[in-house]
C-alpha cells in the first residue's frame, strides 16, 4: 500500500512538471508569433515542446490511474498492532513484529 501512494504522489509531481513544461511550450508559440510571426522555427520549437508537456500528462495520468485502481482492489481491512499502530504482516502473528507486543486474537 505504501509503494502505491509513493507511486501516485510521484506521478502527481510529474503531472505538475509536465503541466508547466506544457504551458512553456505554448507560450514560446505565443512569443514567436508576437515577436516575429513570419519565423516558422519558433512555431515548431514551442509547438513540439507542448507537445511533450501534454505526452508527458497523459502518460502520468495514466500511471496514476493504474496506481489508484490497484489500491481500491487492496482489501479494505489492514491488521494493525494496537500497540505501535504499524501495519502487520498477512501471516497469523502471536506477538507483533515491530514492538513485540502480544496480540489480541482477532
């Protein structure tokens, strides 16, 4: 459960790199068609770096939904030591792994 939420906050950080590498892209075609509308080099140069900013969206989005759905087929209910309140392995434990508690039979 742990890797999935580091997963998905990764892929929302990266969505949050791409969404800016996106809008540079399109504000260097806004640049070049203001500063010298008749230089098609700077239209494909921004044009193809938005490009790669909206690629770069789809496909973390994309990771992230992958992430979000395998979470919400991970079992609703996790053991947790009463104790130190981490999460136990799914083997059945007399004492907790962590703290050495004994615990509760459930």
């Amino acid at each position: 459960m742990a890797y999935l939420k580091e997963r998905m906050s990764k892929d929302k950080g990266n969505i949050k790199s791409a969404f800016v590498v996106a809008m540079v892209g399109v504000v260097l075609v806004g640049v070049f068609a203001i500063m010298s509308p008749n230089v098609w080099i700077g239209y494909v140069l921004g044009g193809m770096v938005a490009v790669v900013g909206f690629i770069g969206i789809v496909a973390n989005e994309n990771d992230y939904n992958k992430a979000l759905n395998e979470l919400k087929k991970l079992p609703k209910k996790i053991p947790i030591c009463p104790n130190c309140e981490k999460e136990l392995p799914q083997s059945k434990l007399e004492s907790c792994p962590f703290c050495g508690k004994p615990l509760l039979p459930s």
